[in-house]
C-alpha cells in the first residue's frame, strides 16, 4: 500500500541529500511483497506520487534480509543488483544504504542515498549516514512506542521532547560530523558546551564562564558579525542557525569550523539553541587555496546558484565589468547585467541549466563590458560558473583581417570585373555596382565626353549611377543627370576633375554642397538623397581624367574610414584605366563595325515570302568584320539569300567581305545560274582576280513552276562551301538541319573543286534559317552540340513571328559579351500567295531551271 509522506522522514531524506549531495535520497519500509517511503526525495514519476515499488525495484530488501549495510558504487555491473529494474526505471546506479531498526531491534527497512552516475562512497559518507540511520531509527522506534502504550499526555509530551531532542542531536552531529556539541538556555541564558568544543573554539573550562559571548571570543573579526546575527536570527524566528567561521589561534594562524543548530522548545517546556560544531580546516584550506588561485587568475570567473543570484566573482571579473564585489555578490545576473537579456549570452545560459551540459561561444557584450569575450559555461548541480576572457584585441585584429581579405576580394572582383567590360557603359554599370555597398551607400560614375555623347556641360556625363536601397535609385538617377546642368565653377566635381585629386566631405555634406549647386530640381534631389559624407575620386586616364567616381554615405553609415578612402583610390585608378582603355578600344572597333553595317544592305520583300536579316558584332574589336548576308530577287522571280564568313576578323576582313559578297551577287542576279554554278564561278573570279580570300559560303534560290504554285508548295536549291548547314522550320514546327554526306570546300581553296546542289520541296508556311558559326561555336562546346542547340531554340520559337523569331534564338543562343561576330538571315514563305498581276512577275519562275 503507498505510503503517505510524514514530515519526520521527509526531513530525514531532506538532510541525506543535502549531506551527501545525491539527487536521490530514502526513508524506506520492506514487507513481504513492496517497499514503501515515508521520507523521498527526487524519485522520478510516478515513484514520488505513488511512494511505493515492487521488490523487483527493490535494492533495500538486500538491506532488511542480510541485516548489513549495502554500499554499490555502480549497480550495473554488481551482480547482486544488476537485474534489478530500479536501474532502469528509477535511475539507480549509486546506492547506499543503512539499516533501519524497529523497538525490538528488528531491521524492518533502510536510509539510503542514491545517485544516477557512479559514485565512490566515502568513509565520511559512511559515518554521516549511519548517523542518520539512527535517528531515524529512533523516531521509528517513538512512532512504535505510541502506538503500544496509552500513557498520559504529559509522559508523552515529554518522550516527544526528549526523542525531538535526541532526533535533533542527531541531525545535527550528522551535520557537523558528530564533534563538538553546545545548548544554550533562552530562558536562563546558560550556554553548556563540551569539552570538545572548548577546544575547538581555543578555550578552557576555566577560561569559560557559561555566557554565550565567551563562544566569539577567539572568532576571526572579519567573521563574527555574521555568527552573532546569525544566532540572533535563529532565536528571533524559531529557525535554523548555520555559519562557517574562523578561530584565530595564538600562533597567528586560524582553523576553520563548521556550525549546526536548531531551536526546541516552547515557552512552557522551556526553549532552547541546541546545536554542533566541526572543525573542516583541512578541506575548508584547500578551499581557500583554490578560491586564491581563482582569484589571482587572468581569466573572469563568477558563479549563480540555481536562482541565478551571484555567489563569488573574482579580481579579474571586476576589472572586466567595473564593478565590485559587494556590487555583484547576491545580486541576480540578469540585475547586474542586465544587457544580457535576450542576447545571444541568455540563451546560452538558460540552455545550459537546462540540459546541464557545459557550453561556450564568442561573442560581443554590451555595457557595462562593452568588450568581446570568450566565455565558457560549465553548469553543476549547485548553479552554474561562468569563466571569460576578453578577447577584444584578438577580435579586433579578427575582423580588421576580414575586412583586409574583403577589400582585397572587392579590388580583384574590380579588375577581373571591369576588365572583361569593353565599352564605358558596360564599365561603369559594373563599378557602380560593385563600390555600391562595399564602400559606399550610394554612387555615380561619370565619364568624359568623346565624339559619342557630346554636349554635356563640364565635359563629363552620367555613365551610371547606382543606391543600396531600391526606392532611392530612381532618384540616384535624376540626380546624377540633373546635377551636371548645376555645377558651380567651384564644386568639388570641378575641382577633382581640375586638379585630379581626390575632395572630400567627411560630414554636414548638404550644408557644404547645396551652395555649390545653383536652385533648381537638384537640390530638391540631394535634399531626398540626404548624404552626410561625400568622396569625389578622378578615374585617371592616360592623358589626364577619363570621369569621376562620386561616393555618398547617409548619417546611418557616417564619414569614410581612412581603410574605404584607400580602397576607393585604388578603384578609381583601376577603373580609369578600364575606361581608357575601352575609349581606344572603342575607336578601331567602331570602324570596322561601321564598315561591316554599310556592306550589309536590307533585304528585299518578296510578295511570296517575308525576309529578315540580323547582324551582331563581337564584343572585341579584333572579331568584328567577316560574317554577311545578302538576300536579291534574280529578274526571273526567284529569290536568293547568300549567307558567309571571311577568315579574318579586322578592317581587312570586312573589306574582303565586301568584295566577296559583290562577286557573289553579280554572279547570282543571272537567272541561269543556280547555287553550285554561282559558288564555282566565284572561285574562278577569285582566282583570277588573285584576291586570296578564304571564306565559308553558302547560297539558297527559292523558286516555284505554276504547278508548285497551284499546290502550295516551293522549291528550295541551295549548294553550301564548308560553311554551317542551314536549318528548315516546316510549318509543324518541325525542324530539318540541311546538310550533305560530305562537307564541300570553302571558297579559295581550289578554283575547281566539286559544288554539289541540293533540291527540296517544301510547303507554304516554312521558314528557312541562314547563319554564320558565331551563332553556334563556343570554346566550351564543339559544333555539333551548338547546332544541336540551335535546332531545339528554332522549333521552341517556330510558332513566333520571323522577326521575333529571329530576336529570341539570338538571345537565347548568344552570351553576353559573344566572341565572334554574328550573321543571319532568315525566310518565311507565305501561308496564301497575295494577288499579282497575270503577267510574269517576282513569282514567276522558269519550268525548266537545272537540278542536280
């Protein structure tokens, strides 16, 4: 049957834990069948609801049979023990347990002491227990002794007193390790000592007279304050007293003791301080010893309780926090340091406590510290200790590495970056792009005029500007433009042009530049954008600045540092030179894309067909120039596109283009000559004309009899030199790659070399797609992989129309920056023929031209 908790024994559990310091601690009872607790403290649930087990949970039925002690450092591996289920559903692995007699001598139960990780039991665990043991025996014994006499009220009024009494001096001897003892008469003031306490406290009966203020006689000065007020305490209240002190000796040196006591009584039987004292100077030394090395060390030590109230801090720690002792001692951490709430620091903290696993972390700690700290947490079952040191050098030097690696990362993303850009738009949008937040919360670039954009007043325009927050670029925008139509002669803009050096505004910056702006919209502008700093940095050029780099921080962000100013410099010089360098670029590429755009004309637009044309120069001047299309009406009707590539890519090369191209449309405007005759004959008038150009051709003559008129359908002829095949959108979607078994080659070659003619049928509502090998070739894929793409891009795109058609597969099939310059042209047949006159016309084709 569950026992019912009783007071007496719950204390008796109550002092087992606190003596030995064991999570676990009994007051048990055997029958036949269970073991029940009258006294328990932290058994798991339901054990500490219920207050009763079977025997099989039972490791105190080993105690009442063989009547003995029972001490297991670690039941798991004792074989008395080691089945038993209190190991895995009460958590036993430690255990210690001490007989418990009843009147007639019988063991009838035990105290016990549990732990739930292995423990070495002491022999002064021994002893403390075994004193305990009797007590409680004896309080179970008194229990036994009511029940079996009905003596009268005041016998058992006084048996209660003296057992109480007797309870009381055991607890207390427990307490102190049974070694001196003292009871103190409230009523008549007497203080009866022993002579082992006499000792203890550096006295003699003769040099004591029985008053209690012969007790502090010998107690250290620093200690007595708190005895005294704690014997008052305990009298003023009917409570406990506890204190550790130290006796001063006459040799100079102290010893350590320990004091327990309790006040009996009542004011009819008499009231009265019993208690016991303990010399603990050889493990209070140790103690100290420690607590002067903790003190002494460079590391901040400080411990909590389980409350969190501070119970020791050392040197170290008041140095970091500015605060004493006396400041910190009793005092909550959270009261002290209250800037750790809900920092990273509390959720640390209360982690630890809460799974009693050690922890530690980096981190910064506001005031009263205001410093980085490297703190370690280590939590114990009497709260938890906390050592730290500050590593705010080491933080510092941290971060001011990091800061050195990301502005060494900015200025080579800068080079590699802006040096891949060859045109000054390019460029700039990169820069902007890149200072923009690294350095600076806001920017403009502006370059200097060439024959391209003139107009632009102080020689400069707004090459591209850029803000870190979203809804302020658009105003970053109409500022950067605005502001060049207001600059005064002495802004710092003209002056960092001027002198090409670097002008800046560390702070106040509206106050100091709204008067070098003259009134308009741009000050409302500059008034939205609000910066505080300002940096104007020249992008020096070979002969003097090429633009300016204009650097803004709002009040958030504050003054450049000395590290952003060095970092910007060095920006500034790589970038002036990227934009020098695509100036000059810039020049011969423009030439040689200017000659290549005047050779290529705009095609024709037949009544039974639609015909685009597209040109797309390479991104580096030394790749434009060779790529062409050509597209003309031969006066039969028929219609003939002409797609190729030089070998070379420079002025040259579109010069060889140009007579390429002419050669090759002289010779197609006969209505005789088919593909294969038109590529042959201009081998000829190559060779003949000794010319030495080497270049890929391809041509396709669409013609129609009056029979392929009336069904529908359109004859396709083309004849291909080495060059990419052409590709067939059926109007299905369908996509066919025309190509022959074997490669014809290239014009130049050999003047006499085979030209193979190709003839198909193909429906109204058919494209038929020309292009130069820009459009396919990467360096990282040959070309079969790039037609392959191209097939794929035409038939997602089929159902577009041609010109979009056209815009998409560029997009889709060309980078960004394309390395080669890009040809194509591109005819869709008409789904219904438009009306025309009877009489031969664009459409009307020969019955009898030549096939292969």
């Amino acid at each position: 049957m569950p026992a019912a908790p009783d007071p007496a024994f719950e204390r008796f559990a109550r002092l087992v834990r606190r003596q030995l310091g064991v999570p676990v601690s009994l007051v048990t009872l055997v029958s036949t069948d269970e073991q029940v607790f009258p006294g328990a403290i932290g058994l798991p649930e339901p054990w500490q609801s219920t207050r009763c087990t079977p025997l099989s949970h039972s490791f105190c039925q080993h105690v009442v049979r063989s009547g003995e002690p029972l001490i297991i450092s670690d039941a798991r591996t004792n074989p008395l023990v080691a089945d038993n289920l209190a190991i895995p559903d009460l958590h036993v692995i430690a255990y210690a347990g001490i007989p418990l007699t009843d009147t007639d001598g019988a063991v009838v139960g035990s105290l016990c002491a549990i732990d739930n990780q292995p423990r070495t039991w002491t022999d002064e665990d021994f002893a403390v227990l075994t004193d305990l043991a009797g007590a409680c025996s004896s309080e179970l014994q008194l229990r036994q002794a009511q029940q079996r006499t009905a003596e009268s009220a005041a016998e058992t009024r006084v048996l209660r007193a003296e057992q109480d009494a007797d309870r009381s001096r055991w607890e207390l001897a427990l307490a102190a390790g049974q070694v001196g003892t003292f009871a103190l008469d409230l009523n008549a003031e007497v203080l009866t000592v022993d002579d082992r306490l006499l000792e203890l406290s550096g006295m003699d009966r003769a040099s004591f007279s029985g008053r209690s203020e012969d007790m502090y006689t010998n107690v250290h000065s620093e200690d007595v304050d708190h005895v005294i007020a704690g014997v008052r305490h305990a009298i003023a209240t009917g409570g406990t007293y506890a204190a550790e002190y130290r006796i001063c000796n006459t040799a100079g040196s102290h010893r350590w003791l320990t004091t327990r006591g309790e006040v009996l009584g009542d004011d009819e039987s008499g009231r009265r301080l019993i208690g016991v004292v303990h010399d603990i100077t050889t493990t209070r030394e140790p103690q100290e010893q420690a607590a002067e090395i903790v003190d002494a060390m460079a590391i901040g030590f400080l411990a909590v309780d389980t409350d969190w109230f501070i119970t020791h801090v050392n040197r170290e720690t008041e140095r970091i926090s500015s605060y004493t002792r006396d400041q910190m001692i009793g005092r909550t951490l959270w009261d002290v340091f209250p800037a750790a709430v809900g920092t990273v620091f509390e959720e640390r903290y209360r982690r630890a406590a809460a799974t009693g696993q050690p922890d530690s972390l980096d981190a910064y700690y506001p005031e009263p510290l205001n410093a980085w700290v490297e703190a370690r947490i280590v939590p114990g079952p009497a709260g938890m200790a906390f050592h730290f040191i500050d590593v705010t050098s080491r933080a510092v030097a941290q971060q001011q590495a990091e800061q050195t690696a990301a502005r060494e990362r900015l200025l080579s993303r800068v080079t590699e970056d802006l040096s891949a850009a060859l045109d000054v738009e390019t460029a700039a949008d990169r820069l902007a792009q890149l200072v923009v937040p690294a350095i600076a919360d806001w920017c403009v670039v502006s370059s200097s005029d060439d024959d391209r954009a003139a107009g632009s007043r102080r020689g400069l325009r707004t090459a591209s500007c850029w803000h870190t927050d979203p809804d302020l670029r658009g105003t970053t925008a109409a500022y950067a433009e605005a502001r060049l139509s207001s600059l005064d002669d002495d802004s710092i803009l003209v002056r960092a042009l001027k002198t090409g050096q670097l002008q800046l505004v560390e702070s106040g910056a509206p106050a100091r530049v709204l008067p070098m702006v003259t009134a308009g919209p741009v000050r409302d502008l500059l008034a939205t954008l609000a910066p505080d700093a300002v940096a104007v940095l020249p992008l020096p050029g070979r002969d003097g600045p090429v633009g300016l780099l204009t650097l803004a921080n709002g009040t958030e962000r504050g003054a450049f540092t000395s590290e952003d100013l060095a970092t910007a410099v060095s920006i500034a010089d790589r970038a002036g030179l990227v934009l020098d360098n695509a100036r000059l670029y810039r020049q011969p590429r423009d030439v040689a894309e200017g000659l290549q755009r005047s050779l290529l004309t705009e095609p024709p637009q037949p009544d039974h067909g639609q015909i685009v044309v597209r040109y797309v120069p390479a991104s580096q001047a030394a790749h434009v120039g060779g790529d062409f299309y050509d597209a003309f009406l031969q006066p039969a009707g028929a219609t003939v596109l002409v797609i190729g590539d030089v070998v070379g890519h420079d002025t040259a090369a579109a010069a060889a283009m140009g007579q390429l191209r002419s050669i090759v449309r002289t010779l197609g405007a006969l209505d005789h000559d088919g593909p294969a005759d038109v590529l042959t004959q201009a081998d000829q008038v190559m060779r003949t004309l000794e010319s030495h150009i080497l270049a890929t051709t391809a041509v396709a003559r669409l013609e129609q009899t009056d029979e392929q008129r009336a069904a529908g359908t359109t004859q396709l002829r083309w004849s291909n030199a080495g060059h990419p095949p052409p590709m067939l959108i059926h109007p299905d979607g369908h996509v066919d790659v025309l190509t022959h078994d074997r490669a014809d080659l290239m014009l130049g070659v050999h003047p006499a070399a085979l030209r193979r003619e190709s003839v198909l049928t193909v429906e109204r509502g058919s494209t038929l797609v020309l292009y130069t090998d820009g459009l396919i070739e990467r360096r990282d894929q040959d070309l079969d992989a790039g037609t392959a793409r191209l097939q794929a891009a035409l038939a997602e795109f089929a159902g577009s129309g041609l010109e979009e058609l056209a815009d998409q597969v560029l997009a889709r099939m060309l980078p960004t920056t394309p390395d080669d310059d890009v040809a194509l042209i591109a005819v869709r047949l008409h789904r219904q023929d438009r009306p025309r006159p009877a009489e031969a016309g664009p459409n009307r084709i020969p019955p009898n031209v030549p096939a292969e």
